[in-house]
C-alpha cells in the first residue's frame, strides 16, 4: 500500500436539496425516515404523482436538468430492479454485467453526462426507498440460478456513492452481498464518500471502482467531482480495508498533449494503487448520441468534447474515428502495461475490430479477460 496522502484536489461537498418530494407511499419506509431525519432543515412537499411533478418543474425552468438536480424526490420503484446492462448493443463486445437503478441522475455535472438527454424528460434526482423490495428480488433470482456468477453494479444512471451519506444504500447492499456465493457487487463512483465502507465490517463480495480522468479533464469537464487525488485517497482507504477496487479511464477524451495528460494520471494512479490491488482497469472513448450534442454545447459551451471529428459506430453512438480510438487505447494500455503485465484491462462498449486491433486477438483468447465475459 501507498503511503501517498491525498495533497490535492477539491473533495465532494455535501448535498443540499432545495426540496424534498416524497410520494404518498412511500411516507412509511424506514429509508424514507432516515434521509429525512438528515434534512429536517430542508421543506418536504408529500405528492401523488412524480410525473406531474415533472411537468410542472419542465414548465418553469430554463436549464431543466441542472436544475433538476436541486430537488430531490423519494419514490417506489414499480417493476423488475434487474436488468443487463445496455453494453450488450449492436456490434459492441459486452462484459456480462447487471445493473440495478436505486437513484435516478446525479449531483455532479459532467459535460459528457449521457443522462442530459436520457432524463431530460424526467429530470429530478430520485431515489428508490423500497430497497426491502430489491433485496428480496436479487434473493430469487441469484437462488435460482445457482450455477451462474452475477456482476451487478448500480452506477448505471447515477453514481453509486455520491449521496451514500445521506442515502445510505451501502448499509444493505454490502452485507446483502457478502452472504452471497455467486455474486459480487460493483460500486461505481467518482465520489470520496466511502465513509459508511470503511464501518463495514467484511467487504468480501464488493469491488468499489472509480471512473478517473486527468486533473486538466477533470477541472473542465468534470464539474463538481472531486479531484483526482481524492477519488484515489479514496480508493487506497477502500484498498486498505480489503475491498476490491477498479477503475475506469472512461471516457478517454483526447484534449490536446492527451499522451502526456493519460500518462500523468497512470503514474499517478500507480502512487496510490499498486497492481496487485487493482482488480482491473477498463477504458472506453467519448461517445454519444447526436440529440446529445447540442445539449452539451448548450448547458457547457467551454468543452473541448467535440474537438475532434467522430462518426457514427453500429450501435448509433459517434466516436472518435477509429485510428484514433486504437492509437489512444494502444498508448495508455501501454501505459499501464509498463506499470505491470500482469494487470487486468478491458475495454467498455468497443467493438470487436477495436479489440483485435488495440490487442491482437479478441476477447474470448485473452484467459485474464475470460471471466468479464462469463459472469
């Protein structure tokens, strides 16, 4: 283990909602009692209904999505909480992996944030009270399939430890997965807020992985996350305490001097992290939908995102042109690899022609990939 301290970077601030809405039933959850015993300086409105909410908020507001980050609405999800995840698209090599919605949007601010256009009809930050109910549904479906290796990660449309402490859904999850013999449980983040994981007392089953980019992208790209250095003090505490830790150069976003930028922050990386604690490194290009587009450049007219030219892929999502991607993937895999041959890399929602041009063969031939892609 490092002995680096964390010595720069701004950390999470704590969030602080304009409102609290909480649905007519969902008053009686224990959930709900305890996140309002942490904003009992915050009103609280009761609502029927969160979609007229939606339209009532829609209807007054300039910036919708920013804005709607402000008010935070406590709700029952209705409806299977599993779900594969949306890798799995035409002409994308996928990892097998499971997502679990909890919350929907995120406090921080990202330019690239694919959810400025995904929640743009439903922009509030919501959280999911009924967790009793996932619990039980995860319960079942691992029961009945005994013989299959779940990877299931709840960061999907939000992060998965931004609002842990004041929405603890760590306390359940980590324990619920902990008792489990063929699922782990995947925490992605790029919040310091691991406070209720280091009071947990195993974390056997939980790898806690961290979404990291270069200071330079992370001060203009990244609003309101915490610095670099503070997502890896973060991870190092986590590392320390047993947990299994990730991380996920993604998205690589090529600004200029990007060689040196991704370089920097691989040595930083291996200042905090040795390989040995690493249970991988995932990387994955700028990628969005058109509607997209004109979003960012609205709401972040500062952003270097479309510096480059990109194109449409199979899936309907512009990248970078593909040289471009298999020079970056190439360059920082090799990185890393300096670091250590023996760590762990994938690459996030690529293509087969990618994989096999970055790596000269495709998944299923690599024996240390093999298990991403049998879960």
């Amino acid at each position: 283990m490092s002995n680096k301290t964390k010595t720069s970077g701004s950390t999470q601030s704590i969030y602080q909602p304009d409102a609290v809405f909480v649905e007519q039933n969902c008053r009686n959850f224990p959930l709900t009692e305890e996140i309002l015993s942490r904003l009992s300086h915050v009103p609280v409105y009761e609502i029927q209904d969160i979609e007229q909410l939606e339209t009532q908020f829609k209807t007054s507001q300039n910036d919708v999505f920013g804005e709607g980050k402000k008010n935070l609405v406590l709700s029952r999800f209705n409806g299977s909480f599993l779900k594969k995840c949306p890798g799995a698209s035409p002409g994308m090599v996928c990892c097998n992996y499971y997502v679990v919605n909890l919350a929907k949007n995120c406090i921080f601010d990202c330019s690239y944030c694919f959810l400025q256009d995904f929640l743009n009809n439903n922009p509030l930050q919501v959280a999911y009270v009924n967790i009793e109910d996932l619990l039980q549904e995860l319960e079942e479906v691992f029961a009945q399939f005994p013989d299959r290796a779940f990877r299931v990660g709840t960061g999907e449309i939000t992060d998965s430890l931004a609002l842990d402490s004041l929405i603890p859904y760590s306390n359940s999850l980590v324990p619920f997965f902990n008792k489990q013999k063929n699922a782990v449980l995947e925490l992605k983040t790029k919040s310091d807020c691991v406070e209720n994981l280091l009071d947990q007392p195993d974390p056997t089953n939980v790898i806690v992985s961290w979404s990291i980019n270069p200071q330079q992208v992370i001060d203009l790209e990244e609003k309101g996350t915490p610095g670099l250095e503070s997502r890896l003090h973060a991870a190092s505490l986590c590392a320390e305490k047993g947990y299994r830790v990730g991380f996920h150069l993604d998205p690589i976003i090529l600004i200029p001097e990007w060689e040196e930028a991704y370089r920097g922050l691989v040595d930083t990386l291996f200042d905090f992290i040795p390989a040995s604690q690493m249970e991988w490194v995932s990387l994955g290009s700028f990628r969005y939908r058109s509607s997209l587009k004109p979003i960012i450049k609205s709401r972040h007219p500062e952003t270097l995102l479309f510096t480059g030219e990109h194109l449409p892929g199979k899936d309907g999502k512009f990248r970078y042109l593909r040289p471009l991607r298999n020079k970056a993937y190439e360059t920082i895999r090799g990185f890393l690899q300096e670091k250590s041959k023996e760590l762990s890399i994938y690459f996030c929602m690529e293509t087969k022609e990618v994989w096999e041009g970055v790596t000269g063969k495709t998944p299923r031939s690599d024996e240390k990939l093999d298990a991403f892609f049998d879960l």
